[in-house]
C-alpha cells in the first residue's frame, strides 16, 4: 500500500461545510447544530425521520422511547464524546434501511469507543425496533450472555466470566445490565444475544479431562497437566498475545492439545469416556483455529456470516454486530502487519454480499489516548485517522453515501487498528488496508482522545 494515499485525497473539509458538529458532553447544546452536508444531501441521509428508520420488525413507539429513558437513569451509559442529539441522529442513519448494523471499533480496549457502540445500541433498540446483539464470541458465550439479559441469575460480570478476554469489561458488564433492564420491561420482545463462533472449548472442559484421568489413570495426571495447564492460559490472554509480550512457554499449544488427545484415547473406554474425548476434541479445535494456530489473523468470515445471517432469517429480528473494523468492514481488507497479502473477505463482506445495503458498516476510531496497557501516539499522517483528526472537535461523525462524499473518500486507504499485540514502535505497520474506503464503510465515528476500559478482576 503506497504511503501517500492520504496526500492524494482531498484537504479535510471544514467543520461546518460537511460535518456534524457535535458538543463534548451528553447534553443538547446550541453545539448540536447541524450544517447542510455534502455527505448527505446527495441521498437524503441526513434528513432521516424515525419513521423511515424504523422499517423492519419492532418498530418504536414514544412508550419504548420513555422506558429506554427511564432504563438509562438506572444503568448509566459509558462516558461517550457525543451529545444526545448527535447520537439520535447518527443512529437514525444507520437505522435506515438496514437489516444488520455492523459496528466496528478500531480498538477493543477504549472506554470512549465503546461508549459511543453502547449508546448506538440502546438507540437502535428503543427507537428503531433491533432486538439482537451478536457479539465475536462463541455459540455457548452467546447462550450465557443471553441467559443473563433474559433475567438468568448471577451477575453480569459473572455471565462474562468465560467470555473473550475484551469482553471482561465492566463497560460491557453495564451493557448487559441495561438490556436485562429492558428485556424486563418488554418481556413480549426483547432483545437477544448470540455468539457468531461455533460452540468452542471452556475452561471447564480442561478441569473434566483432568478429573477424568485422575479417576482412570492414576499414573498419568501429571502428564496430561502438563500439556493442559500451560494452554488453558489461552482462554485468559490468546496464545498470539503472550508470543507478542514475551510470556509464551514455548512449545505450540495446538501441539500440547494434540498429545493431551491423544493419552485420552489410550484411556480405558469406561463411563464418561466418549464424553471426554468430546471435550477434548473442542479444545484442539480451538487451540487449531486460533490466530496462532492458524498462523493469521484471517477468521473464518463465511461461517461467522452465517450466524448472523441465519439468526435474521430464522428470527425476523433485526442486528447489531459487534466486533472489530477488521471483520465489520463491508469489504475486503488487509493488515499492514501482514505486507504483500492479498486482501481477505471479512465477516461484513459476505454480509454485504448477501444483504446488499441492508447490511450498514460503521467505523469507530481515535486519534491518540492512554489505554492503559499502552499510550497510543498521534496517528501516521497516511491514515483515515489522520485525516479526521484535522477537525479540531472531541468527536465527529460523517456519513460516507452522499455522491459528493463519495467522490472526496473513495479509493484505498489505511485505518489505525490497535489490538491486543499493538506496539507503537511499529504504529506504522499497525493498521487496516482498504481498496475503497467508501465500499468498506457507510459511517465514520472519530474521536479526539481515548482513555481505557475498566477490566473485570
């Protein structure tokens, strides 16, 4: 990817010829204004009722809209860099026609990011009728996260204790605390949670195997520990993440799965046997079908689809999808940590394939900020970041289907990504590649500065 794609593009726009502009607190100010956009006046986006959003199953009334309102003075949202007004306009935009809402986060790990997701959501469910979140996560997660928000019992942060590790927040424990709250308000129509992954293994199949071979093969427990316990570890950080931060105890873990398998096999064939082998096998399919195991950070987008696809038609209820750019962008994308690879089909590509513009791509992203782990400098001038970030405003959002739009961001372009193997050493290298910025994303979210989600102990 040649490193003057953004040199090429037009000079950002001023703030108030084409975007919104919006206030940096959650209250309407004079600030909500917004100016007639060249971005949207080509296709009328800007000018959406709720009416024209709320097409499809579970259209609103003021009855959901005065219960959503109630609900968020019970769980408080995330900090988000939006006003109300802003956030109820952008999500009308998105609302618009579609039949799944892909929001994608160029970082995982950003309180400020996930806000703006979170509040999204609660807007497209009480003011235009969505009543499924599919988050990248398994089918048994997904079954958990859901038996929760349809008033299972535990806790929130309880129902997330199996989860992937990015979803151990307590920003995203307040997410489901919110849709518990109102799936109790609207029993005859809540909102659903699924995984888009197939059923994979849990830190509970590791203690079975264990149990059973310390029951039949007194001799051999510690050897199967010893293939068990140092991937078990994968399920708390991922076997790419500790190769990246120097913690890796060396030997692939797909291959300790594979020799833990096989000395369950040479088990003696008693009560529980066939169970184990089962257990067993999920965990070598996981460890085999992890980013390390597969040696990419290629998922398997057509499966994933699917799920989703799947769970709309079966249901009739219309999605949200959570994950990140790399697999909600609605076309074919590359990684600057992979240079020289073609780009691959993601999770919003087939989507789009299949929905066509019933499938809506948002991308959130930022400028710089402390997550934490890591201090995220300003971006490299090449990037879409860079670009957004010449509009000195804390947050700012830009429809990206208006002809005029179209024509000043279409073409290939770069996208920070910040994951969980970031290092800003390399910030060069770490983003997403396009082939046109405008086919891979509807909507551009940018935030000024981000600050970090709050883990889970």
């Amino acid at each position: 990817m040649p490193n003057d794609i953004a040199t090429s593009l037009p000079t950002p726009p001023a703030p108030s010829a084409t975007l919104p502009v919006t206030s940096d607190t959650d209250t309407d100010t004079d600030a909500d204004t917004y100016a007639d956009t060249d971005a949207g006046t080509d296709t009328g986006a800007d000018a959406h009722t709720d009416a024209d959003a709320g097409t499809g199953t579970g259209a609103h009334t003021d009855a959901d809209a005065a219960t959503g309102a109630r609900i968020d003075t019970e769980v408080s949202p995330p900090p988000r860099p939006f006003s109300d007004g802003a956030l109820d306009e952008l999500a009308a935009n998105l609302a618009d026609g579609a039949e799944v809402v892909g929001a994608g986060e160029s970082t995982r790990f950003s309180r400020e990011t996930f806000g703006v997701r979170d509040a999204l959501l609660r807007r497209l469910v009480v003011r235009h009728g969505f009543r499924a979140l599919a988050v990248q996560d398994s089918a048994g997660i997904g079954a958990e996260l859901d038996r929760y928000v349809h008033g299972g019992p535990g806790t929130a942060a309880s129902a997330l204790a199996d989860a992937w590790r990015p979803w151990r927040t307590e920003e995203m424990a307040g997410t489901l605390e919110w849709i518990r709250a109102f799936n109790r308000s609207h029993p005859e129509n809540p909102v659903r949670i699924f995984g888009v992954k197939p059923v994979q293994a849990r830190p509970a199949d590791y203690d079975a195997v264990l149990d059973h071979v310390r029951e039949h093969a007194p001799a051999l427990p510690a050897r199967a520990a010893s293939h068990l316990d140092p991937i078990r570890t994968a399920h708390r950080s991922d076997e790419h993440v500790q190769r990246a931060r120097g913690t890796h105890p060396g030997r692939p873990f797909a291959d300790h799965a594979r020799d833990a398998l096989e000395l369950v096999h040479s088990l003696p064939e008693t009560t529980g046997h066939e169970d184990v082998v089962a257990r067993m096998r999920l965990i070598v399919d996981f460890h085999e079908r992890s980013v390390a195991g597969r040696g990419s950070f290629a998922g398997e987008p057509e499966t994933q689809a699917d799920a989703i696809a799947g769970f709309r038609e079966r249901t009739g209820l219309r999605v949200v999808y959570w994950d990140g750019i790399a697999h909600t962008a609605a076309a074919r994308t590359g990684l600057g940590m992979a240079p020289g690879s073609e780009h691959g089909s993601t999770v919003g590509s087939a989507l789009r394939g299949r929905l066509g513009i019933g499938y809506a791509s948002l991308a959130i992203g930022f400028h710089h900020g402390d997550l934490g782990t890591v201090a995220v400098p300003h971006p490299a001038p090449d990037t879409v970041d860079a670009r957004l970030g010449a509009v000195d405003l804390p947050a700012h959002w830009l429809d990206l289907r208006g002809d005029t739009a179209r024509r000043d961001w279409a073409g290939p372009a770069k996208l920070r990504v910040i994951s969980g193997v970031y290092d800003p050493s390399r910030d060069a290298l770490e983003h997403l590649t396009v082939g046109s910025l405008t086919d891979a994303f509807d909507v551009l979210v940018h935030i000024r500065e981000a600050s970090a989600v709050r883990r889970l102990p």
